[in-house]
C-alpha cells in the first residue's frame, strides 16, 4: 500500500466523517426541535422529476461507469504489492542496461546473514516503501542470541549489500524477530 | 556511494480498511448507475433503482428513524474523523543506529529468556510497551537477590536498544 493511496484515503475519511457527523447531528437536532426556523419537511421533488428525463438513464450510465472504474483502481491500489523485481545498476548508459534480480540480492544477504550465530533463518526483498527504495532483511533470531553479535552482522552485511548494488537510492532495513523457543541445544551458561 | 536507512517500519494506517470500504461502496454506486443504464435501454428487466429512491427522499420530515440513524451516523462519522488523523503505529524499537529493527513483543520475548537465566529463577513471562518492559518472575529463595540480578541481566541484554527500555519487575516467591 503506497502512500498516494493513503493520502487519499485520509482526505475521503474526513470528508465522508465530517459529513456523517454533520448529517447525523443535523438530522437529531431536527427531530428534537432544537434547530430555531427549521422546516417542518424538505422537499426534493427535483430529484425525481430528475429520473423521469431522458438524459437520466445516460447520465447514470456514464457516472456508473466511471465510479466502478474508480472504485476498482482505489481498491486494487490496497492490495498492490510493493515489491521490486529488477533493479537497474551503476554503470547502465545509452550502450545497454545492467540489470539485478532485487529479490535475489535481497535473500543473497540474508542467507549470508544465517551463518552469524543465533541467526535461525532470513528472508529478503527489495521494497518501495514511502517513497524509498528499500532491501528488508527480515531475521529469525534464537531467544539466547546476542543482539550486538547480530547487530553488527545486519550493519556488516547491509553496507556491503550497498557496495555490491552501488545505488545511491537504495536504503536497507533488517527486522529481527526471536524464536519462541530455542531450536539449536542450549548455550552453556 | 551512500548507506542510507530506511525509514522506521510501521503497522498498517488505520485509515486503509475506511478506504477499503469506502472504494467497495463507490464500485456500488456505479453498479446501480450502469443497472439503471441498462434498464433503460430495455437489457435488465424490474424497476429503477435510482427512481425508487429519488421517490422515498421526496419529502423528508421528522420521523422517530432519525434517532438511531442520526446516532449511528455521529458514531460512523467520529470513528472516519479519528481514522483519518491518526498517524501510524509505531510498531518496532531501533537495535543500534543503523536500520535494524525488533517488535515489542520480540524485545518480551528476550526479556523473558535472560530473566529466565537467572539462577533461582523457575518461570519468567514479560509484556513491552512503547518504552517499558514489565517482567513477572517466579523465582526460590531470595527474592531480593533475584530482584537485583534480573534487573542486571535483562538491562544488560536490552542495553542495545535505542533507546534502551525501562524496566519493571515484580518477583513472586514460588512455594
């Protein structure tokens, strides 16, 4: 879900909420009689008179067609993935394109991450995230495992990502997640 | 060359399922729009949808439906407003400076494994909140003593984080 979705989702939300809570007060402040010179009924006869026209059926036609495609667009934006397959090198000009698998490079550094002690296991993938071209590193670490030991290898492993993709662009993020239990035996204490 | 971070990881807006919702119903309103098209034009059979309900808003008065209609539209409503303006949740503490990452309940989950290295300690659970770790500790013996070491361990451990967490611990004596 990228941002642009979001933004909209945020302004729809407030108008759709300051309408709701507009109508809805209105709406109890005319039954209860406390809004001073309120009509004792709205008419909307317009509105019908409206749908018995001739050009009604192509109006609602052509909105109906483009509030679906709108609707379908906003709510495909949700489910979007934001993964990025293929990443263009430094060194790529108007003689040719160099080009890496993202996902590759990504899980490359993190299975190179597994060998650290205390790392279980490791996924990676290239992400645009808010703008940001992003290698998540996502690390299941034992519950005993020593945070600097792991620290340092993610730190290690993500400048050296950094140096082999040579992207000014790119930004790196490692999440840790610890086991629930301890798979490999017990360290001695 | 640079080595930029990535910004800090985040749990989904809140606002997303009202968008969600809110795209659902525009492709609604745009299935009775193109319905009516084609009702008009003699493709679907049955009545217009859009007439029927231009019909039932010709006159609105006062009626006893506005009170639970008006309740649960204030309700609706304050609930988008809120959405809309809450920022995002702040799901993960930094390890270090440098782009790496842990969830809260994995910084319990650490908490809870030093404490239960503790000698004399039988059982450990622990919960983190934004900047606190609570630790309930089963423990034998001396329950200072157990206290004053959980307290050591488990800052030791969590000292990386940035900004290291509080700590509080309560030491229940095991029978």
């Amino acid at each position: 879900m990228g941002r642009g979705v979001i933004a909209v989702d945020r302004v729809v939300a407030f108008v759709l909420g300051v309408g709701l809570v507009a109508a809805g007060a209105g709406g109890l402040g005319w039954r209860f009689d406390l809004i001073p010179d309120a009509p004792e009924r709205l008419r909307f006869s317009w509105l019908a008179d409206a749908t018995r026209t001739a050009w009604w059926p192509w109006a609602t036609g052509a909105a109906g067609v483009l509030l679906v495609l709108i609707g379908l667009i906003w709510l495909i934006r949700h489910f979007r993935s934001r993964g990025v397959r293929r990443l263009q090198l430094a060194g790529s000009d108007h003689t040719g394109l160099l080009t890496a698998d993202a996902k590759a490079a990504a899980t490359a550094a993190g299975d190179r991450l597994t060998q650290t002690a205390g790392v279980r296991s490791s996924s990676g993938r290239m992400v645009s995230d808010r703008g940001q071209l992003v290698a998540e590193l996502n690390l299941t670490i034992e519950p005993t495992a020593d945070l600097g030991t792991v620290q340092a290898a993610a730190e290690q492993t993500s400048h050296d990502l950094h140096r082999i993709v040579g992207r000014d662009d790119l930004h790196h993020r490692v999440q840790l997640h610890v086991a629930r239990h301890e798979k490999t035996p017990a360290r001695v204490r | 060359m640079s080595n930029e971070t990535a910004k800090r990881p985040t749990g989904t807006a809140a606002v997303a399922p009202v968008g969600i919702l809110a795209a659902v119903a525009t492709v609604a309103i745009g299935v009775v729009g193109v319905h009516d098209a084609l009702q008009a034009a003699g493709a679907v059979r049955g009545p217009s949808w859009t007439e029927w309900l231009a019909g039932r808003l010709e006159t609105i008065q006062p009626g006893g439906w506005m009170i639970p209609a008006g309740i649960i539209a204030v309700v609706v409503g304050l609930y988008f407003l809120v959405a809309a303006l809450k920022p995002r949740r702040v799901t993960h503490s930094a390890v270090g400076r440098d782009g790496v990452w842990i969830r809260r309940r994995d910084i319990a989950r650490l908490a809870a494994e030093s404490a239960e290295s503790v000698d004399s300690v039988v059982s450990a659970t622990a919960k983190s909140r934004r900047r606190t770790v609570r630790l309930t500790v089963r423990a034998t013996g001396d329950t200072d003593r157990v206290a004053t070491d959980v307290d050591t361990t488990v800052r030791e451990r969590l000292a990386i984080l940035s900004p290291p967490p509080r700590i509080r611990r309560r030491v229940v004596e095991e029978d």
